[in-house]
C-alpha cells in the first residue's frame, strides 16, 4: 500500500487553483517532461484534467508517478512539491470539472468549451479528470520572517 502523504494547511492555497502548477511526468525514453496544467485539490486528491488520446494521459497511464511543483509568482520563495502516483482517470464528471477549473481560474463562472476554447472542439476531445494521490510533499517557504502575507 502506498503512503498516503499530507498537504500542510498553510500551503494549500498553492494546489486549490494555483496561478502556476506545472505538472512532470515521464517519456517512453525515461526523461521527464513537464507541462503547465491547471489542478485543484479535492483534500484527498489533486485532480487535472487532460484529453483523451493526448501524450499527458498516455505517459500517465504508462507509469502513474508525476510530481506537481505549484508556486506563486508573486511569492516565488514560497512553494509546494507533491509526488504522487495517478490513482484514477476517467471520463465521468471531466467536463463538470473542467468547467470548475476554468472558471475558478477566470474567476467567473464559464464552460471550457465554448469560452475558454472553441466549442467545436467538443465534438473532437474527451476530457479525462486524473486524480493523484499525494505520497511525498515538500512544502517550502523561504521569505524573511515577518514577510507579508
């Protein structure tokens, strides 16, 4: 079984729709590779979400081991490292999540497709909501004491 590892509760704000989260995960030929996703954090799992068919949900279906790095740009000494391992991917409630995650990261209720990208697209891509589950946080916050907040 694996360990099941904690978000400090100074530090979630960086996983519950961060401004930057870039998520790694590993190419067939062993080198990572990272991207720039949008994540939320359910207090159990981070989720992301990818399309169907598309290399991010293929390597994680490959190996399930990522890291997710989430920082603030405007507090960059100020971060949160998880490695986890994806528990689940699926299709069920992607879309209903996809639109959550758009619109906390607009900040206003909208639906990814047709707001965020052109609706036709949602003729073409599936949506797959991937939960991972947390086995090592690094939690970092560097700024002199006494930094504002």
């Amino acid at each position: 079984m694996t360990a099941v590892a904690s978000i400090p509760a100074l530090f979630r704000d960086l996983v519950e729709c961060p401004p930057i989260a870039a998520l790694s995960t590993v190419m067939p030929s062993g080198y990572p590779q990272t991207s720039v996703v949008w994540c939320d954090f359910d207090g159990t799992w981070i989720r992301v979400n990818t399309m169907r068919g598309f290399q991010k949900e293929r390597k994680m279906r490959r190996n399930a081991l990522v890291t997710l790095l989430c920082y603030d740009p405007r507090e960059p000494d100020r971060y949160l490292e998880v490695q986890g391992r994806v528990v689940d991917m699926t299709e069920e409630g992607a879309v209903a999540h996809l639109d959550q995650l758009s619109s906390a990261y607009v900040g206003q209720p909208v639906h990814y497709f047709g707001d965020i990208v052109d609706p036709s697209f949602a003729s073409t891509e599936s949506p797959v909501l991937c939960r991972i589950l947390p086995t090592r946080v690094v939690a970092r916050d560097w700024r002199p004491h006494g930094a504002d907040s």
